[in-house]
C-alpha cells in the first residue's frame, strides 16, 4: 500500500528525523464535535453507528478535517469483536457499555468463542474507506482493547468505579482468569493483524483499566497476554505497534518490557522519566492531562509546550493526551492545542 503523504507519525515512531512533533488525540472522533453529534443522530444507536461503514469513516476523518491532526484512528470501540465471540452488551445512554450475560463463574468462560474476523468485516472496511476518503494524506490507526481491559469489563458487565467483580474473580480464580486473558489474547492477534492487512499504518492496545492493578498483579495478569499479543503479531509483520496503559507510574518498569514500538502514558508520570528508560529503542506518545483542555488557552500553551521542551528536540515523540478528549471539551480549544503543538514544536 502507497505510503501516507503526511508520514511524520511514523517517522516519529522510527526515530527518523522529523520537521516537528505529530499529534493526535485519544478519543479525537467524538460528541465534542457537533459535526459528529450529528452522524451520531443519524445513526441512532452508537452500535448502528460503528457498525455502519460510511458514517463511521465519516466520523474517523472529522479530527482530521476540524483539528488536522497528524494520525486518523479508525471511528470503533475496543467491545466491538466481543460480540461475535459470544459477549454481547449494548450502550446505554449516559452508563456506557453493558453486558448482556458477563462471567460469573469460572465455567462461563467456556462461553467466549474464538473471534472470525469475517464476522467484524465492516471494521476492516472502515479502515478501507478512511484511506480512500483521505487519499493516504494521514496514517491511519487500527486498534483493540488489551486482555486485561476486556475481561474487565466481560466480569464486570459495565464500567466500574474499582474493579470490585472482576478482581475478586482473578483473585479467587487466577489460573482461570490466566486462561480468559490467553483466549482474549489469541483472538487480539488475529484481530489486529486483520486491520493491518486491511491497511491500518499502525495499532494501539488500550490497557485503560490495567492502573487498577498492583504492581505485582500487573506482571502476573495484564502484562503475558499483551506481551504475547505483540510477540505473535512481530512474527507476522512489522507494523508498529502503540501500547496504551492508564496508571502506568506504578509499574512502568514492567510495561516497557511488552516489545511495542511506542509506549503511550498518562499524566500522572514525567514523561521526562518515560524517555529516560525507553529512548532510543523506544519512542514515548503522550502524555497531556485532557483537564488543561478545560483552562484558559494560556494554559493549554503552556502545559504543552513544557511536555515538548521536556522531550527536547529527539524524534520518537508522539504528542497526545494522557486520556481521552471528553463529551463536555471546547472544540476550539481542541484545534488550538493541535495548532500550538505543530507551530511550538518545529525543528
Ligand atoms: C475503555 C474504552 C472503551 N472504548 C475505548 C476504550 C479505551 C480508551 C479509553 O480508556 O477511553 C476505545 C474507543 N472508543 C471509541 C474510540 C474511537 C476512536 C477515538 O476517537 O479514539 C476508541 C479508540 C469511540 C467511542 N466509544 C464510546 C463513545 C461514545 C458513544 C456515544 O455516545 O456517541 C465513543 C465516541 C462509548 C464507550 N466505549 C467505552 C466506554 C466506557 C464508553 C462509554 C463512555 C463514554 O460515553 O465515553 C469503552
């Protein structure tokens, strides 16, 4: 596939030289815009919205054409293969995703089938109508939620203020909670390689619940099914791959050791200290806090301008923030912070 006119994204992520530092935005195709407000409307439920291939490539390319933003992320949700595997959920308004049936006991993990990527083809055509609508100016970003993260959730059946279900379920039951995170892990590999061959420039694995975790039970749990996802996918291809994980400070030491191509932090760890252990092999995105986004514009100058200077004049910086845009931001506010960090960040 033509390579992206716009390749500062991946050069970044090589280390190669850059003329400034790309930037997208965690959650950048979302109710912030009214424009995707609208699409939202049109499509009713936000699953006949992800499930719908020409509205979502619609609401993939928006950040790029109101922000211009330096990468598209493909308009999906991590929950999206579970269904086929045998989890259904739905999203309810103002609550977020819940299941249908989560995992109660050990025997119900016996319910999660293997994912047939032909039955999540509409994601693959997704990322095929991004590059098309495009015409290749940006790279394109396919993703998945970490093993983690999904068996969170799949225990827990919702959004959760601490885990409280899905902990107690490792905690009583790691051997077999290990082999829900094993199975979870087989079916990301085939998941993720399915967006690369369908053209995705790059992966992210979200491990947003992983900072739940103490740092022993990181290493025991959340890290093997991601690290084996990575290892797997490395056999196959060279795409790079983008590591995400909410409350790392605590056990970053064992998140650097996965093998991605680029480790993604949130605000709570000096991102100074991020490239300290993983520059060069390693490039670093992140690592705003979204909240700037609500103070006044000095503000957001500021703060970004002090994650670039903390980062210097290396390539192998991805500017983001530390969590995703929300619902309630001003989109102005949104573009003047990409504007700030492709002028403040020239070389
Ligand atoms: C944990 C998680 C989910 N989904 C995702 C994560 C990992 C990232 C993170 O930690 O935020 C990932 C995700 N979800 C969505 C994307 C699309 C691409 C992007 O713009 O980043 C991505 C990458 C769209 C979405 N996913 C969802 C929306 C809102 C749907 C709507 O009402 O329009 C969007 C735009 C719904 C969703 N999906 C999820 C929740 C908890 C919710 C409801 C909460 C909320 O409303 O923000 C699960």
């Amino acid at each position: 596939m033509e390579k992206p006119k716009n390749d500062l994204l991946l050069r970044a992520i090589k280390k190669e030289p850059i003329e400034r530092t790309p930037i997208w935005l965690m959650r950048q195709a979302g109710r912030y815009m009214p424009e995707y407000r609208k699409l939202r409307e049109k499509a009713g439920k936000f699953k006949n919205f992800y499930k719908n291939v020409e509205l979502a490539v619609e609401a993939s390319i928006l950040p790029y054409k109101f922000l211009g933003v330096d990468a598209t992320i493909i308009f999906s949700d991590i929950l999206t293969p579970l269904e086929p595997m045998g989890f259904n959920f739905d999203f309810k308004q103002g609550e977020g995703p819940v299941f249908e049936k989560p995992i109660e006991k050990p025997e119900d993990i016996n319910r999660l089938k293997p994912l047939d990527v032909n039955e999540v083809s509409y994601v693959g055509e997704i990322i095929k109508g991004v590059n098309e609508s495009l015409n290749r100016a940006i790279p394109t970003i396919g993703f998945c939620g970490a093993p983690f993260t999904l068996a969170a959730y799949m225990i827990e059946g919702r959004t959760s203020r601490d885990f409280k279900k899905a902990k107690t379920f490792m905690y009583n039951y790691p051997e077999e909670f290990k082999t829900l995170l094993d199975k979870l892990a087989d079916s990301l590999v085939d998941y993720l390689y399915f967006q690369i061959e369908s053209g995705a420039d790059a992966v992210q694995i979200f491990d947003s619940w992983a900072g739940y975790l103490s740092p022993d039970d990181y290493k025991e749990f959340a890290l093997p099914p991601i690290k084996k996802v990575i290892k797997k996918l490395k056999e196959k291809t060279n795409t790079p791959i983008i590591h995400f994980t909410k409350g790392v400070a605590g056990f970053l030491d064992y998140m650097i050791t996965s093998g991605a191509d680029v480790y993604s932090v949130d605000w709570m760890i000096d991102i100074k200290k991020v490239k300290e252990k993983v520059f060069p092999k390693s490039a670093v995105q992140g690592n705003l806090d979204p909240i700037v986004l609500y103070a006044e514009k000095e503000v957001i100058k500021r703060k970004a301008i002090e994650i670039l200077e903390k980062w210097g004049k290396d390539s192998g910086h991805i500017f983001n923030l530390g969590h995703g845009l929300m619902p309630d931001m001003d989109k102005e506010k949104v573009k003047y912070l990409v504007k700030i960090v492709q002028e403040g960040s020239r070389r």
